[in-house]
C-alpha cells in the first residue's frame, strides 16, 4: 500500500529543494543545447533537475516508475502501478530568456488514475498542488470550485501559432474565437497556464500540442476545482501520449467546444 501522505510531504520537500537549486543558480552561465529544432532548448539546469528528483524517487520509491522529458526516466507502455510523470522546468525558453514563467511540473499516477499534482512557479514561489478528491491548493491555501464564466468575458490562453497554417487547427476556426473573448494571453508554460486555470486566473487554454509532462499535473489540479480536460476534438487525455489539449472552466469548455472547435 502506498502511503501518500508520506509521498506528498517527500515531493514537496523535493521540489523546494530544487526550486532553491533554480534560483541559486541565476548567476551561473547555462548550457544550452537545443533538441528538435534551434527553439527547441534544453539546459544543464533541466537535466540536473530531473536526476535530481529521478534519483529521490528511485532511492526511496523503489517500484514507483517515472516518466520524464529528459529521459533519464523509464521506457514506459503503459501506466500501471505508481507512476511519476516529470518535467523538471516547464518554459524552459522562458527561463533561459526571462527567468522567470517556468514551472517544475510532477503528476503522480496510481493504475492510470491522477493522484496527486504539483505545479512550482520557481521564482513566484506558488506552489499548486492537487491530490484526488480532496481540492486543489496554492500555497496551502484551498481554491474555490471554478465558476462557469460566458465567452464574451473570458481570458483564454493560446499561443500565436493559430494565427498560422499548421496541420492541427484551422486559423479561421480559432478567429471568431478570438474576436469573441474578452482577451488572450500567452504565457509560455503549458503548467503555469493549467495552474492559472485552476486559480481562476485564466478562463481557458488551447494548445495544439503537448506532451504528457506538460499536462500531467495540471489535469488533477483542475480537475479537483470542476474545471474540464481534453483535447481539441473533446476527448479525454491520455497520459501516456502526446496530444493536443483543450482546457476550461465547466459550462464555457462545452461551449467553446461546440460552438467554435467543432465547426
Ligand atoms: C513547453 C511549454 C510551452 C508549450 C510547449 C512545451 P518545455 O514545455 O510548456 O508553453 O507551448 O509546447 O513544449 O519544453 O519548456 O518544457
Ligand atoms: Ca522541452
Ligand atoms: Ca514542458
Ligand atoms: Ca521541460
């Protein structure tokens, strides 16, 4: 048997122990590599962190599998059993360019079932975390169940690719969208933006491509405050492959899906 309250009390020590490590090395020069393609980045700090937490989990969780973006995790095809999905810096263009918007993002999941989920905005020091059934908090302080809101006033994220001819959504299908709401915003951190969500910050999110790590945690978060998770086409997520993602507050996410994605 698991003991999750003990699980909860290691991660968030691990996560402000390498929140610190973040912040302390501000000064120091990074290595920068890129992955995919010249934006596509990945630092000395992204990698170090990810061993970092890969090896508490393997000293302490010896069963516990951990999927992570850097890859120093396990090859996973399926997600029985415990398993730990990692970004170790989510924005990492951010952090490397601002330092600031960038977040360590952790999902733990129990036979596919999110479980429990940490956002950690380094440098705003705002922990959100979520553990199934029992709400959604930043810095230990309990977020109210999400409100529908009309689409007329809301705040929806996106980045600016929709303006774009790309292979997942049609710019004409996202305009009217666009001139509907009351504003956009871009954030360039997939886990800060599903956090923002949860704390009533931001209405809704679209993003035509995420991975696992990106999502993981958001989608325990705001699902605990009622909010609504799926991808583009509506269906629900899963944590195992890459997708597309659409995230809202109950009543509006209905909306924006049959009203604009679904045209
Ligand atoms: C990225 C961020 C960004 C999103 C990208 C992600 P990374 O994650 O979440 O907001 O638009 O698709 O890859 O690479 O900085 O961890
Ligand atoms: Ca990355
Ligand atoms: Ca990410
Ligand atoms: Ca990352």
């Amino acid at each position: 048997m698991t003991n999750w309250k003990e699980v909860d009390q290691n991660v968030r020590d691990w996560i402000m122990e390498a929140g610190k490590t973040i912040r302390d090395s501000f000064q120091d020069e990074l290595n920068i590599k890129t992955k995919s393609n010249r934006n596509d980045l990945v630092t000395n700090m992204d990698e170090g962190t990810e061993r970092f937490f890969i090896e508490k989990i393997r000293s302490t969780y010896k069963d516990h599998k951990i999927m992570g973006e850097e890859g120093f995790g396990d090859e996973l095809s399926d997600l029985s059993g415990v398993t730990w999905i990692i970004d170790p810096i989510d924005g990492t263009m951010n952090f490397v360019h601002q330092q600031r918007n960038f977040a360590i993002s952790i999902g733990i999941y129990d036979e596919s079932q999110g479980v429990l989920g940490y956002i950690y905005d380094v440098v705003h020091d705002e922990l959100y975390h979520a553990e199934k059934g029992r709400g959604a908090y930043m810095n230990d302080v309990k977020l109210p169940a999400l409100n529908d809101v009309p689409v007329e006033d809301s705040i929806i994220a996106l980045n600016a690719q929709w303006m774009t001819t790309n292979k997942r959504i049609d710019p004409e299908v996202l305009a009217p969208l666009v001139q509907k709401v009351r504003g956009t915003r871009s954030y360039g951190s997939a886990a800060i933006e599903m956090a923002y969500i949860a704390a009533g910050r931001l209405d809704a999110y679209i993003s035509m491509r995420l991975a696992p790590w990106d999502f993981a945690a958001g989608k325990i978060l705001i699902e605990e405050v009622g909010g609504v998770v799926t991808d583009l086409e509506g269906n629900d997520l899963n944590p195992l492959n890459k997708s597309s993602l659409f995230v809202g507050k109950p009543g509006l996410h209905g909306r924006i899906l049959n009203d604009y994605l679904k045209n």
